[in-house]
C-alpha cells in the first residue's frame, strides 16, 4: 500500500507572508519540514504542493520533490487533493497531509497517524491527539480540544473547552488536536466534495465536515506536541529549539 505524504504549503499568510521560505538556522523552513518526512518510516513518496514559484523552486533547490497547484485551492486539503490526482494512487492507498509551519514535529508520528489505516481498511481518515499538560490551552480557542469514544474515534473537536465538567473535584484530562492527518485517497477525493458543514463554518474547524457528514475520524494520541510557528517570534523560538537554546 502506498503512503504518499504531501506538504502543503502558500506563500500568502496574514501574519506572517513568505513563512515557509523563512529563514530558520540556515535553511528555509520547508526545508526542515521535508527533511523530517523523509526520516519517518512508512511514506513511500513525499512532495510539497504549492501555488508558488518562489516555494516551488525552493523545494527543487535542496533536492525536494514540488508539485505545483492551483492558486484557487480553498484549504490546504484541497491542495493536497489536486496534488495527488495526478499520482498513481489507488482509492486504498494513504496520503498524510503535514503541515508545513511545524518543523519539530516528530518525524515517526507520520508512523502513528498511518498506523489504523494499514491495520483497518475501513477506516476513512485518522488523525492525532495530545494530552495537554500546559493549564493555559485547556481554554485557549488556538489549541482545539477533542472528545472520544471508547474506540478512539472522534465524537467532537472545539475550540471551547470539553469536556466541561459540571461537578468539581472530579478527575479529567484534556486532549488537544495535532493537526497532521491520513486519509484514504478515495475518501480525501470524496471529503473535498462534501458540502461545509454548520459547526464546521462556526468552529472554524475543516475536520468536524467529515463528523458532520457522518464519518468516522479515528484518533492515535501521541506523546510529542509540536510548536506551530504562526509569527516571527514563534519562528526565533523555533530557533532557540534547534539550537539547543531553550
């Protein structure tokens, strides 16, 4: 079974433009996003999708594989989509999307997030979880918290704070979402048609679309959380990171 991973990946961004082109300890920040997918084990084809020259040529550069797209791509899911209809891909085959402003992210969480799909070919669409261990993102609206059933599927996804306990004293752990996603191809293909959803357009959330449409995300939870970099300061931290600074 084939694992293509794709990157997708925009030059425009309103805090940050030309972020996957910035600089980080002497290499552009896609760069450290590639090179930590190649380090995963299972992906047996990885690319950066883009709308961008700039980004595209980057990518070819240092030796990467690019794929050029659209510039009418709504979501980085759309991208990823358009990009891997012109693969050789079987509607069972997997593609994984990571995202292109984590470049810390643990490269065998790729493993993680494909394992149920290669164990359970009737699962559509996984995805991984954190438990939070930091107080301040139980309800912060940036860390989209999860709820789950016993079988590790999906029930809900919130920037609000769930579950929300009505009796003190009772003992409960949060989980945030880890944005990096497997799909199986013919569900990605069937996912990017399906109609916006109403929590989905309130939450601001593309996942709770399948949820909505009554399909099943499982989710893996995964001991690494990740620093997504969203501004300047988040990329010198990022800095700081690699460099053993902090």
């Amino acid at each position: 079974m084939n694992v293509a991973c794709i990157i997708p990946s925009r030059y425009e961004s309103s805090r940050f433009p030309g972020k996957p082109l910035a600089d980080l300890c002497g290499k552009p920040m896609i760069q450290h996003v590639y090179e930590r997918v190649l380090r995963a084990n299972t992906p047996s084809y990885t690319a950066v999708a883009t709308d961008h020259d700039e980004i595209f040529m980057a990518v070819l550069k240092f030796g990467g594989q690019a794929i050029m797209t659209s510039q009418d791509c709504k979501s980085g899911t759309d991208r990823i989509a358009e990009a891997v209809a012109g693969l050789n891909l079987n509607n069972n085959d997997i593609v994984v999307n990571i995202q292109g402003d984590q470049p810390l992210f643990e490269p065998s969480q790729i493993d993680e997030v494909v394992q149920p799909l290669l164990d359970d070919p009737a699962i559509p669409m996984s995805t991984l979880i954190y438990k939070i261990r930091r107080d301040e993102e139980i309800t912060h609206p940036n860390a989209v918290k999860v709820v789950f059933d016993k079988d590790h599927f999906a029930v809900y996804f919130s920037r609000a704070t769930i579950p929300y306990v009505r009796d003190p004293g009772q003992k409960v752990s949060y989980y945030k979402h880890h944005g990096i996603y497997a799909y199986r191809k013919g569900f990605l293909d069937l996912f990017t048609r399906l109609s916006e959803g109403t929590l989905e357009r309130l939450e601001a959330l593309e996942q709770l679309r399948a949820i909505e449409h009554g399909y099943k995300i499982k989710v893996v939870e995964t001991p690494y959380d990740s620093v997504e970099v969203d501004t300047c300061e988040e990329l010198a931290r990022v800095a700081r990171i690699i460099e053993g600074r902090e």
